[in-house]
C-alpha cells in the first residue's frame, strides 16, 4: 500500500468523513467509515474500505476508496480490483489532475465508477 504525508493523510481524512456524511445524510443507506488506520466496519472479514454503504436491510450497496496524490498507483490497483469485486459499485475518489492516470490504470476493470475531487477556496468539490 503506497504511504501518504502527513498532510495528504489529512486531506485523505477530510475526504472520507465528508463523503461519509453525504451518504448519512441521504437516510435510505447505513453508512460506515474507516479513516487513516481506523477499523470501524470491515468487509468480506477483513477488508476495510475508506466507506462501506450498506442498504436498509444490511445488503453491501457500495464501497468508496479515497486516493490522493501520492496513492493513485499501480500498488494501489489490486486492492481497487479486489473491492470492485465484492459485487457492488467501487466509487474510486481522486484528485482530479490524477484523474487521466486512474482512468489508465482501471481501463477494463468493472465495478468501478471514478469520481474526482478539487478545493476551491478552501472548500472541497466532488465531481463525476
């Protein structure tokens, strides 16, 4: 797994709790986060993505890895492959001047839906 800075971890931080509050937000999904090293929720046992959605009645309905930077690697491609094999849709978050990089690196893979994400005077945009 490639390591982060100190401050991309931050910033990797910020972006699980925030997307994590969207989909708590939303009311029709449970929703659980795993920021930094924190093992709050696993999946499959012993997998811990950034955010596990699950549905009203406890069905895996998506899982979201944060990337930053430094993590939008081919290190990081097997465990992306592995969450998108669970089923269910892997919502892969990075930076968007990463965004042509990750695209080549999940060319083929399905199950994998990429979103990006930017700072706009301080304040954190998604998009799709």
């Amino acid at each position: 797994m490639s390591k982060r800075s100190e401050e991309k971890q931050r910033e990797h931080d910020l972006i699980v709790r925030t997307s994590y509050k969207t989909w708590v937000e939303r009311g029709d999904v449970r929703a659980y986060q795993n920021p930094g090293d924190e093992h709050n929720f696993s999946v499959a046992g012993s997998y811990f993505p950034d955010v596990v959605v699950m549905d009203l009645n406890n069905n895996l309905y998506l899982v979201e890895e944060v990337e930053t930077e430094e993590t939008v690697t081919s290190e990081e491609l097997e465990e992306w492959k592995h969450f998108a094999g669970f089923g269910v849709l892997l919502n892969l978050i990075v930076p968007e001047g990463k965004k042509d990089e990750a695209l080549r690196l999940i060319d083929g893979i399905s199950n994998i839906r990429l979103q990006t994400y930017t700072f706009k005077n301080g304040q954190l945009e998604f998009h799709i």
